[in-house]
C-alpha cells in the first residue's frame, strides 16, 4: 500500500463497480452477445447482428445527442431505437425498450469473487458502504446480501465521474463531509479524479479486478494498493 496524502479518519466507503469489485470484461461481453442474438430475431438484415456497425449507429446516435454520453442506458437505448428504425423495424421504439429491459438483467449476471463479497460483508460491520458508478449494472440485483446504505449510477443520478455530482450526492445521503468519504476504485481518471474534485478521499486499486494497469491520472489519489483484501488488513 502506497499512501500519496495523508489519510483523514474515515466514515464510510464508496465502491465503483466494474472492474473494482469484479472484471466486467466477460460480463460485458456475455450480455452483447446474447444482445446480438436477440437481435437476430428482430430484423432479418444481417447488419442486425453485426457489432460494428452497432459501433456506428451508437456514433452517429451520440454525435446527434450528446447529452446521452453520461447515460450508458439512455444512450445504448437510442442506438437501438435508431438502428432498428434503419432496419425497417415497424417499430423501433417499444422493440427498443424491450431489448433494453431484457439487456440490464443480462447485464447484472455478475459472480463476484467469494473473497470480495466477504470483504464487503465485514467492512459494512464496521462502515455505512455506498456505490458510485458510471456504469449500469445493478449491484441490488448480483449483490443483494451486502447492504449498500446508498447507490449512485451516472445518467438517472447525474454526470458521470469524474464530475463531483456523485460524490457529493453520496456524502449527503450518507450525511458526512466529502473528507469523511473513502472512494474505492480503479480508474485514475473517473475515480480517484471524481474523489478528490469533490473533496473526498481516494484510494486506487491498481492493477484493477480485470487486471489492467493504467496509466497516471491528473490528480494522485490518497492511496493506492494493489488487492481489495488489503482493506481488511488496513481498515
């Protein structure tokens, strides 16, 4: 464990999810696939079922509405809705909503590691836990056993991090200062800058649960450690 700043007492801890608790790469994957298979069903076009140019509506859906890149949902939503009206669905919208709701439930498969689940179990004898994510993967669904106090997702709740709504959110449900937070995440850029914008804490998990190293971000974190059983050793 590396510390970067000096550690102020801590109330509570915040948890990003992918890739911090768990390696969202093959969850991700797993629900496109049955996305695209899905798909398949909706439209006999063989574009329905071709990934790239999936890519290509998502672009040209995002390039029309900017205001949907804080949304993962809202966005993946609107670029089936558009897609499916450029394949001559006769009716993109509602096929659209449906493919959607069916997409957060493939979403949420998610097995956590047994050791993370414990860890959170032991540290929430001890701390009120939170999640801030930019995702939408829905942490009640796969983690139903680990009582989060609170749960903020980018889009229904606010800009995504690395901007200090989340954050500041989170305190006040939690009814602590930002110093008194603890963000826990794997993402220089969104998590340990999102923290320490809005005057909480940081530490970074560095490699990540998908075992990426990135590179620095513009501000350091508090600290940094490279398992999330080092929590239990620390806290």
């Amino acid at each position: 464990m590396r510390f970067y700043r000096r550690l102020q007492p801590v109330q509570a801890l915040s948890f990003d999810l992918d890739d911090t608790l768990y390696d969202n790469t093959p969850v991700l994957q797993a629900a496109e696939r049955r996305l695209l298979q899905r798909l398949q069903t909706e439209s006999r076009d063989p574009r329905a079922s071709d990934p790239q140019w999936w890519q290509q509506q998502k672009a040209q859906t995002l390039q029309r509405s900017p205001e949907l890149g804080h949304d993962t949902t809202l966005t993946r939503q609107a670029t089936l809705a558009h897609g499916l009206a450029e394949l001559g669905h006769p009716a993109p919208q509602a096929a659209s909503e449906a493919l959607m709701t069916q997409f957060l439930i493939w979403r949420s498969e998610i097995g956590v590691p047994e050791p993370v689940v414990n860890l959170l179990l032991e540290l929430a004898e001890r701390y009120p836990l939170a999640v801030i994510t930019n995702g939408n993967a829905d942490v009640r669904r796969f983690l139903p056993q680990v009582p989060f106090a609170t749960v903020h997702c980018a889009g229904p709740d606010g800009p995504q991090k690395p901007a200090p709504a989340l954050f500041h959110q989170c305190c006040q449900a939690l009814a602590i200062a930002p110093a008194q937070l603890l963000h826990v995440g794997d993402h220089p850029g969104t998590d340990v800058l999102g923290a320490i914008r809005a005057g909480c804490q940081a530490a970074l998990l560095q490699p990540g649960a998908n075992g990426r190293i990135r590179p620095s971000g513009p501000a350091l974190p508090t600290l940094e450690f490279d398992s999330l059983e080092a929590l239990r050793q620390w806290l």
